[in-house]
C-alpha cells in the first residue's frame, strides 16, 4: 500500500502516476490522514470499477450500522417492537 501526501501530488505528479501504475492503487493523504484512494482505470473497464468502488463503499456502510444496531442492542429486537417503530416513525411523518 503506497502513501502519498496531496503535496507529492502536487509537486511529483509523475512519480504519484507512474506508482499508480506500478502498485495499482495508491492512498493521498492530507494532514497525515488518508483522504483518497487512486485506482487506475480505462475506458473499458471504468464503468465495472466504479460499480464495484460503489458495491464496496455501500457494503461498509451496512457494516457500520449493523455494529450501530448491536451496540445499542437493536440486533435484539423482536418484530413486534419493530413493527411497532415502523409503526411511530410512520405516523410521525404524517403529523
């Protein structure tokens, strides 16, 4: 996994692309902390990575709230109390 800084960036484009190339992605960071992550592509394959860039970003999301949910002991949950939430939230929206 290649590190790179948004100045390098800036001031060694060439390098930043041909590490690109080589190493197949590199992650930018800002402040020390990563901000962007560099994949290459190409005009045959840019609409199957950017599903799958898509597909991932989605998953880690599902993942984040489903550690959310059973933090907070919703994973326990029976259908009645959340048909019952359903329920609320539906009769909020409509107030």
């Amino acid at each position: 996994m290649n590190f790179m800084t948004v100045r390098d960036l800036r001031s060694q484009p060439r390098y930043v692309w041909e590490t690109l190339a080589k190493e197949r992605e590199v992650i930018i960071t800002n402040n020390g902390k990563p901000t962007a992550l560099m994949v290459p592509i190409s005009d045959s394959d840019f609409e199957a990575t950017l599903k799958a860039m898509r597909l991932a970003r989605a998953k880690v999301a599902v993942d984040e709230m489903r550690a959310l949910a059973k933090d907070r002991g919703l994973d326990r949950m029976t259908m009645e109390e959340i048909d019952a939430e359903i329920a609320a939230a539906r009769a909020e929206r409509a107030a």
